[in-house]
C-alpha cells in the first residue's frame, strides 16, 4: 500500500519526522478507513455507496494521506457538476469539494494543504469553470485553510446541515 507511482512521500520539512505520511490516490480498499476518519472527524456521515460512487466516477481526484503502516489518516473528495448557464448556451462545470478531513493527531503538519493542492490538479482535468464547497460558518480553521487557496465567501446557505447550523458557500475560478 502507498508504493505505487501515484505516492507522494511527504517530507522532513513538514516537521514530522516521526510520523511519515504519503498521499495517494485512494483505493476501494481504503474506503472503510475514510468512512472511519469521517465519523471521527466531521458530524456528516454518508453511505458506504456513496463514497464508492466518488471513488469509480471521480477517483483522480479522491486521495488519501496514510501513516507508516497504510492506515487512513486524511482524506478529500470531490464531484463534478453540470449546471446551466441562465445568460449563456453553455454548461457550466464546477468542482464541488464533497469532504476533507485529517485525523486530530496529524493536524497542522500540511496535510490537507497536500491534498487540496494535489486534487484541485486532478479534478481540474474534469474541465470545471470554478472550485465551489461549503462549510460550517463556525469552522474557523476551514475557512482559514479555504481563504489561503483563494477561495471567497460567495453567500450563505441556512439551515444548511442537520442540526440547523449555516453554511458558507464558497468559490474560486479554475484558472
Ligand atoms: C480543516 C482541516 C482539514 C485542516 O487540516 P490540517 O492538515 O490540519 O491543515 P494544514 O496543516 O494543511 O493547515 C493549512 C491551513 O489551514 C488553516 N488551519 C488549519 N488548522 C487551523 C486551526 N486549528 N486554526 C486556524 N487555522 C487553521 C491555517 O490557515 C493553516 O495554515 P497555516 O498553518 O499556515 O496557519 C482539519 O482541521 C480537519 O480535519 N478538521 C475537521 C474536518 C473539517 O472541518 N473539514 C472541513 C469540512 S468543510
């Protein structure tokens, strides 16, 4: 696991010598320690199918930050979708980041910075117009990491999670 070309060994300079992690595409055989770090992590939880459709339709994009022994510490995944234009004949195509979450230990070392980093590449392959996400409006270290990827608060959409908390919508084109 995480030996293939796709590997990217982090290194020294993310100040965890002692605890090496590589990202990498992920797997199906990755996807119950995503679901693990999902539930630990984040309140939203989703259906394993759910996941497997990321994975088969937009797997480039779907990566997995894993420890020493292979296991799951961090993962994103995107979708794209296909809006209409109102004012134009054309579709627009936009990258929409589904989740993103890093296992408390292994927080603050640039890991989800590798991994926003390396699967905007990918899912920017899809040919999308722009990046868009929610997040809770709460989650200050989210949107902290949002903004230094250029991402802008575009507007707020209520009640937008089960327990009723907002979210802001976010965007940034694809250049
Ligand atoms: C948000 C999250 C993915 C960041 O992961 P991470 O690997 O710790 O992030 P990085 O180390 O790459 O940090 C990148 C930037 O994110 C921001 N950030 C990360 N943690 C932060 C914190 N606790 N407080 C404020 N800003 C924070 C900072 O801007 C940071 O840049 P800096 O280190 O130069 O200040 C992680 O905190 C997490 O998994 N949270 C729970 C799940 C979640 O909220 N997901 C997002 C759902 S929309």
């Amino acid at each position: 696991m995480g030996t293939d070309k796709n590997s990217k060994p982090m290194n020294d300079t993310l100040g965890m010598p002692n605890k090496p992690v590589i990202i990498r595409k992920c797997t199906e055989e990755d996807l119950d320690g995503v679901m693990q770090v999902n539930l630990n992590e984040l309140p939203e939880d989703y259906p394993y199918f759910f996941y497997k459709s990321l994975l088969d339709n937009f797997g480039d994009a779907f990566l997995v930050a894993c420890d020493q022994e292979g296991k799951v510490v961090g993962y994103i995944m995107w979708r794209v979708e296909k809006v209409p234009s109102v004012d134009e004949f054309k579709i627009y195509k936009k990258g929409h980041l589904v989740s993103i979450a890093v296992s408390k230990d292994y927080r603050r070392l640039g890991i989800a910075t590798t991994l926003l980093t390396m699967s905007m590449k990918e899912i920017k392959k899809y040919g999308i117009d722009e990046y868009v996400l929610e997040v809770r409006v709460s989650n200050t270290p989210a949107i902290s990491l949002y903004k230094k990827f250029n991402f802008s608060i575009h507007s707020i959409k209520y009640a937008y999670y089960r327990d009723g908390e907002n979210a802001y919508y976010m965007i940034r084109k694809a250049d």
